[in-house]
C-alpha cells in the first residue's frame, strides 16, 4: 500500500492537540506519514512604539529570534506526543517543519509542496463573525487548499456556546 502523506497544522493551542487526538483516533492509517507543521507569522511592533515609525535591525532580530525559539518549542511539544503515539503504535511516522509566513497560506503552499492527500487543523470556534473581523486560517484552508481539510472543532461543550 502507497504511503499517504496528511499534513497536521499546529499552532502551540489545545485546538491543535485537538486536531492532533482525533487524526490518532479517527484518521491514522498504517501507511501514513504525518507532515507536522507550525507555521507562524512574526509579529509586527506598532509603530506607535517607536518614535520615528520604525522597528530597528536589532528589534527585528529579537522579534524573530523569539518568534522561532518559541516555534521550536510548540514542535518539541507535538514531537514528544508524536514519540509517545508512536511507542504504542510502531507505524507512526512523522515529520516536524516550522515555517514563518501567513499561515493559511503557508499550510496550502507546505501541502501542495509535499504533494499531501489531506489536512487536518483544529478550529477555535470564533463563529462568522469572528472569522470576519480575525480571520480564520482553518476557514482559510478550506477555501483555498487542493486537498480535503479536516477541520477538528474543540470538544469542550463551553467552546460549543460561543
């Protein structure tokens, strides 16, 4: 049987454990390879911070180096819970891949790139007004990946009510 590449979207939140759960419980074939990916947008100062408007060179690199330890991080977290699922199941194969840009872009480009027949991506839940004002990068990929997308809404009832 064909290896099936599924790429999981994670951000670091309990949504992406989530999503993480039922992929393990719903989804996982024994011929799969898991491509997980942390894609991050580097947070921009408000100009308003500095006195002329700009985010100087240094600013910049402590911007992103932050921004990449704390990716590194969320990666470690989801390796020790993938290394755990794979102890209890020897036909666990994944890989970890962080990737700063836009992340409903990034996660369809990472997709497409791995040629991926799925994705799965947890959901906050923020309701279409939410989506509206914040964006919604699971709405994101449902619209504009080539591939189906799971989208893992949270289990938690109070998460329901929103």
């Amino acid at each position: 049987m064909a290896e099936r590449r599924v790429v999981l979207a994670i951000d670091g939140s309990n949504y992406s454990d989530e999503a993480f759960n039922f992929y393990c419980e719903n989804l996982h074939k024994e011929n799969d390879l898991i491509l997980v990916i942390h894609a991050f947008e580097l947070n921009i100062i408000p100009t308003a911070s500095y006195p002329y408007g700009l985010v100087y060179a240094e600013q910049w690199s402590d911007l992103s180096r932050e921004a990449n330890e704390e990716s590194e991080e969320v990666l470690r977290k989801i390796g020790r819970k993938c290394e755990e699922h794979s102890k209890q199941n020897d036909k666990f194969k994944f890989e970890l891949y962080k990737e700063d840009g836009k992340p409903g872009e990034v996660i369809c480009k990472f997709a497409q790139d791995k040629k991926a027949e799925m994705i799965v991506i947890g959901c906050r839940g923020l309701g279409a007004i939410g989506r509206t004002l914040l964006g919604s990068v699971s709405d994101y990929c449902v619209h504009n990946a080539h591939i189906p997308v799971a989208v893992v809404r949270s289990s938690s009832p109070e998460e329901h009510k929103k």
